[in-house]
C-alpha cells in the first residue's frame, strides 16, 4: 500500500482523492524527478468526486526544482482514461486525458510579494505569470496537482465519435410569422369601409 493513502480519513479522501507529498527539504539542488499512478481506492474516489463512470487509470510524472528564492518550479503531465457517458446516446465511452503541469510553489510567506509581482505585470501588459502555490507544512502535494490537471482535462459534454444529435425540423408555417396577423387585418379590410361610417 502507498505511503500515500495512510492514515487518511473518507473526508480527507472526498477533498483531495489523490495525495502524494514530496518534503521539499528532502530535494536536491538539481532536483528531483517523480512518477505516480493511482490505485484503485483512489481511482474509485476521484471518480466519485468528478462524477465520472469510471477512472480507469490515472499516471502523472513531475520534475520539482528548487529556486535560489526559496521557491520550486513543478512540470510534468498527467495521463488518464476515464469512462464516461455519451451525452447524445448515453452509451458508455472511454477518453483519454493529456494534460501539462506548469506551476510555482513558494513558502506561504513570500507569496504577498510574489503576487504583488504578478499584479505589476499584469498593469505593465507583460506577460503575467500564475501566482505561486503555498508550500504546506514544508511539503508539495503532487497527487493533488495531477488530479486538478485531470479534472480540467475532462470533456464536460462526451459523445461518441459517430454521435450526431437530430433535432425535429418542422416545415415552418407560411401563416406564422410576425406580419401573418397585419395581412390578415388588411385582407379583410381592404377596400371595405367599416358600417356607419
């Protein structure tokens, strides 16, 4: 069993289905390279949480470098299948998710003036960067990153690859339109003076 899933309540598995902590004091200068994949408790639970059929497999690999200012610099990518339901047959689908990692975590105490940072940017029109991440009691959950770039990556609205949704088209009706009641108003009265008058 992983380290991972120790000593974890249902509630803390409803919030964060997939947990993997790194202790940043344990990575190198030159950093350091991980690679995780969901077993089947954790699978079933990250179903639950993004209403999913299924998740059918879940894997994400990540390099963490430390900054010379106390910060680490996270990539990877997470690589999933996940069952679905088609939205336009309700027939069960499989898809597949590829999705980037790209984010900065900072000790919670510099993140004021790194997002002080990031708001000049935005005022200069430069390219603004994401505001940093909280490292939490010194470590990086990098199980929780993988299943936040999962559940972006799912397509809300699945359908099979040879779905077409076909609506009723009825013929419209020459008398129904917005002028259909002027018309009539005319036809009747045309040329025709009203009684007594």
């Amino acid at each position: 069993m992983s380290g991972s899933t120790t000593g974890r309540t249902d509630a803390t598995r409803d919030r964060d289905p997939w947990r993997v902590l790194v202790n940043v004091a344990q990575i190198p200068e030159t950093g350091l390279h991980r690679e995780i994949t969901a077993d089947e408790a954790t699978r079933k639970a990250m179903a639950a949480v993004a209403e999913l059929r299924e998740v059918i497999s879940a894997h994400a690999a990540f390099d963490l470098q430390p900054k010379s200012d106390g910060s680490y610099h996270v990539t990877g990518r997470v690589q999933a299948r996940i069952g679905q339901t088609c939205v336009v047959t309700l027939d069960p689908i499989e898809n597949g998710i590829d999705e980037p990692i790209d984010v900065v975590f900072a000790p919670p105490e510099q993140i004021p003036e790194m997002a002080d940072l990031v708001d000049d940017a935005e005022e200069s029109d430069e390219e603004t960067p994401d505001p940093p991440e909280p490292i939490t009691g010194g470590f990086i959950d990098i199980g929780r990153l993988a299943t936040d770039a999962l559940f972006l990556g799912i397509d809300p609205y699945p359908r099979k690859a040879d779905a077409v949704f076909e609506q009723e088209v009825e013929a419209p009706d020459p008398e129904n339109h917005p002028f259909a009641a002027l018309k009539a108003l005319k036809d009747n009265g045309d040329g025709k003076k009203p009684k007594g008058g």
